[in-house]
C-alpha cells in the first residue's frame, strides 16, 4: 500500500494511529529533520529513506537515526535499496518454504510444535527453551484448567533483574503482561468468548491455546486453535528499549490453578498436554499447491500464492502425486461429467434419488447438505482405510462444519469450483471461519494433523462440484478415526458421521454410462 501526504501532520498521525503496520518512510530532508525525531522510536516504522537535493547537509543529522538507511538526491538509487530492503523483509516474514533435508519431512512454513514436555516427568514446573527468543507454546486441554505461561531470562522467579512476558488465561479473561524486575504491566487483555477457556467438547483436542514468542520482530502472539497467523486473538508489540533482554528470554514456567506444586498437580498430569517449538507463528501458509515450476523468481517466493509440492510434507507429496493427473472424461466416456449433472436433475437419476435417501444424515431433514460419496475401490464400501473418495456436491449444496481426525490429507477440483471455509476449531458456540477460498478447476488444497483441519465445503455456483480427496493417518498415529465430527444442524452440538461409500467408482461410471445410453 503507498500512501502519500503533502503534509507532516497527516504522516505522523497515520504511522502513529496504525501500530500493528510497518512503514517504509520516504521523505525529504527538510521535513524529515522535523518529524523523524517524534517518529524514529515507533516500533511500526521499518526504514527511512531521505531524499533531497542536499546529501551534504542532511547527512549530518542523519547520523543520530539508525532507521534512516541513507540520503539520497538519485531516485534510482534510491528505488534499488528500496527494493532490496522489502525483498528482505518480505523472505524475513514469509519465511519461504524449504526442506531441511531430503531424510525430514518437516517444512519450516508447516512448523508446528512437536517437543512434548510432561512437567511430571521432569519434577519441575520450569523448562529451559531450545532457542533463546524465540518459540511457539502449545497447550492441549481435555478439561478447563485455568493456567499461566511466563517467558523469561532467569529460572528462578525470585531473582532480581528479571524480565519476561506473563500469559494469563482464565474463563473470564487473557492478559499478556511484561514482567520487569517484578512489576506487571499489562500489554494486552481480552475477554471475547474465543479467546477465554472453551467449553469444548474434549473427545479430540479442539481445546488448544498457543503462545508464540518472536523476538526478532518484537512481538508476541496468543491464539487458540489451529497454530497459524490466522488464528491469533492478540498481538503485542514490544518496544525497542525491550529488544535485547527479549533476545535472553530462554526459560519458560507453566503454572496450573494457580499452582506451581507438581506433586498437589498430580490429578492434571492426564488431562493437559504441553508442546514446544522452536520458530515462532509467522506468516500463514497458503491453501493452493503449485508445481514448483510455478516458483522461478524472488517475487513468487515472497508473494507466496501457493505452496511449492516440495514444500508439502512426506504423506502429502505421496498423495498429491497419485491424484494430479487424474482426469474424470476420459476418451472411452468424454461426457462422464455432463452426465452426471444430468443424472443429478433427472429424477429418474441415479444420483438424484440417491441425494434424496440422505436428506437426514447431518440433522434435520436438509436436502441442501447432501452429497455423494463414490470411492476408489471396487470391493470395499466403507471409506475409512479408503484413502481415494470422489465427492459430487449439487448446486447450493453444502457440508456441515467438520474435521478429518487428525490426517494429512489433498483435496483436487475436478471439475468446476467449491467453496472451502476454514475454522480455528470444531467448536459448536464458534462458527465464524478464519479464511474463505474459492478453489478452481484443478485446484489442489492440502490439510495437516494441525493445519486446514476443520472446515465446511459450500458449492456457490450454478452447475456440480466434483472434487477427490485423499487421506493418510500418519504412521506414528495409532488412533484412526472411522467417523468425522460434524456440528448438527438442528441443534448445533457435536456429532460422529460414520464415513460410507454411496458406490464404488467403477460400478458409479458404468452406471453413468447406462443412463446416458437410456437417454
């Protein structure tokens, strides 16, 4: 976004009232002299660029600002550092996606936390930090238990010259404070009902409260639900003065019911999971998958529309490649799609009176959240274990709110498009999504144990959506689901939906075909 004021007024109330912005200044000598003296400590202002015809007399003063990254009387000059210093803040907050090495299949974009820490385990209610400055906590609940999570410099909380940053959640309220020397101050606070302990239901963790440090940037996030961008509740910024004692933040502690007693904590040990991770919440990765052809410039790394396929973890790579190239009109039945949006009209129709037999599968009776199930195997009807299912969603149709029990999983658009809303959680008293996305024809989306799990599944358009989706548990998960949870429509509470095959794809094409041919 380029703004531009004729004014100093105008500029110092714009950077001044957009906190959570960050502002590349350019600006000419004789004004900035005036106003970068009340702007250079803003934690939103970035950089500053001077420009005027003087270089001589305004690099004198510009000595005493570090922000101002020089004067300039080229334009051009002054347009390629420009450029440079947003190409490497953007690589900075994109955190470009790459492969470790070939033997990991973790991906720094997907970084989630994945060092479990058992405090009765270790005795201590105290954990040294793998990094220093940098991390993201995740607290897993299978019941309420109000807790706090304090980052600090020092392990022991009595000692002077602490500093640290105080998580504190409860069912009223979230605070985020900054510790010094023992002094609370508050940053931040919220009582919206996302952002307090939920009342979930706690069968799968969908009670999950996230706490990212980041100490380059200054800032910290808390979130519950999905660890992602998208899911934060509050932000903080801290100030400059706070960079280098958040730099020596290395221990964290975890207090539960206002009790830091492991051995009274005893009854808890079961009923909370904490995991840590090394990187901080970031950017949010994107939905779409691109071939890595797609990624040929600093440009698409930075914009990031897509993910590159060898971004993907392993069981995503997997999957993905044994669907990209799968086509539904093939040259033995070139009309396999219009028939089936036939058939779905028709009703004499196959696939019109099979909707009709479903009418009541997520609720009340709603024709509008039928679908059909065609899977990939000929000798099995029961999808779960099936990793290949055709999905045909009618025009208006749509799916409740559900999740995939935790597996990796692609999803291909065969033919037309589907609307795909995501949410931070499978929480009955929160429906409101976290993104929205279009996917095309041959768009490929991809989900995670923790990422893009819960969502709805909405076909806006005037024709059917015919979409594949593959799933895979991943080897270390014992627990396979053979349901999915889904919020009811008539009552909004928590429901299994016991996964069924409608037909199998072979016996569904030449069921196609026979109508065609009656026709």
């Amino acid at each position: 976004l380029w703004l531009y004021f004729d004014a100093g007024e105008q500029c110092i109330d714009y950077i001044k009232t957009n906190p959570t912005k960050k502002v590349f200044l350019i600006i000419t000598g004789r004004l900035g002299q005036q106003i970068i003296p009340e702007l250079h400590n803003l934690i939103q202002l970035h950089s500053i660029y001077i420009y005027c015809g003087d270089i001589t007399v305004h690099k004198q003063w510009s000595y005493n600002f570090d922000k101002i990254t020089d004067v300039y009387n080229d334009p051009v000059k002054l347009l390629v550092q420009f450029q440079k210093d947003l190409v490497e803040y953007g690589l900075q907050l994109q955190s470009i996606p790459k492969i470790i090495n070939e033997n990991n299949s973790k991906v720094n974009i997907f970084s989630q936390p994945d060092q479990n820490w058992c405090p009765w385990e270790t005795n201590s209610c105290t954990k040294k930090l793998t990094l220093k400055g940098q991390c993201t906590i995740e607290i897993i609940q299978f019941e309420l238990i109000p807790f706090e999570l304090s980052l600090t410099n020092i392990e022991n909380l009595n000692e002077k010259n602490i500093f640290g940053i105080l998580l504190n959640v409860t069912s009223e309220n979230v605070t985020i404070s900054k510790i010094v020397d023992h002094d609370i101050i508050l940053l931040q606070e919220s009582s919206d009902d996302e952002s307090i302990l939920q009342n979930d239901c706690f069968e799968l963790p969908n009670n999950i409260y996230w706490f990212s440090l980041d100490s380059d940037n200054l800032l910290v996030k808390y979130g519950t639900g999905e660890i992602r961008d998208y899911c934060k509740i509050i932000e903080c910024y801290l100030t400059e003065q706070d960079r280098q004692q958040l730099k020596e933040i290395k221990f964290m502690h975890i207090k539960l019911n206002n009790n830091v007693n492991i051995n009274e904590l005893e009854y808890l040990k079961n009923k909370i999971q904490i995991n840590i991770g090394v990187k901080p919440v970031l950017s949010d990765p994107p939905l779409l998958i691109l071939t890595d052809t797609h990624f040929t410039n600093v440009d698409d790394l930075i914009n990031l529309t897509g993910v590159s396929v060898s971004a993907l973890e392993e069981p995503c790579r997997k999957l993905y490649s044994n669907i990209s190239n799968f086509n539904l009109n093939t040259d033995d039945f070139p009309h396999f799609t219009k028939t089936i949006e036939e058939s779905i009209r028709n009703p004499n129709g196959w696939c019109y009176k099979k909707l009709r037999e479903k009418v009541n599968h997520f609720g009340k009776r709603n024709l509008r959240t039928t679908y059909l199930r065609i899977t990939l195997d000929r000798n099995i009807h029961i999808v779960s274990g099936i990793p290949y299912v055709l999905e045909i969603w009618p025009s208006g149709h749509n799916s409740p709110i559900h999740n995939h029990g935790n597996s990796y999983g692609i999803i291909r658009v065969l033919y037309n498009e589907i609307l795909i809303s995501l949410y931070r959680s499978l929480n009955e008293n929160n429906q409101k999504s976290i993104i929205t996305r279009l996917l095309h024809e041959n768009d490929c989306t991809w989900i995670l144990p923790k990422l893009n799990q819960t969502h709805q599944i909405s076909n806006v358009s005037r024709q059917c959506c015919i979409m594949l989706q593959c799933y895979q548990y991943d080897k270390e998960d014992t627990k396979h689901y053979e349901y999915f949870n889904y919020i009811n429509n008539t009552d909004k509470t928590l429901n299994h939906f016991n996964l069924e095959s409608d037909m199998d794809y072979i016996e569904f094409k030449n069921m196609m075909r026979r109508e065609l041919i009656e026709k």
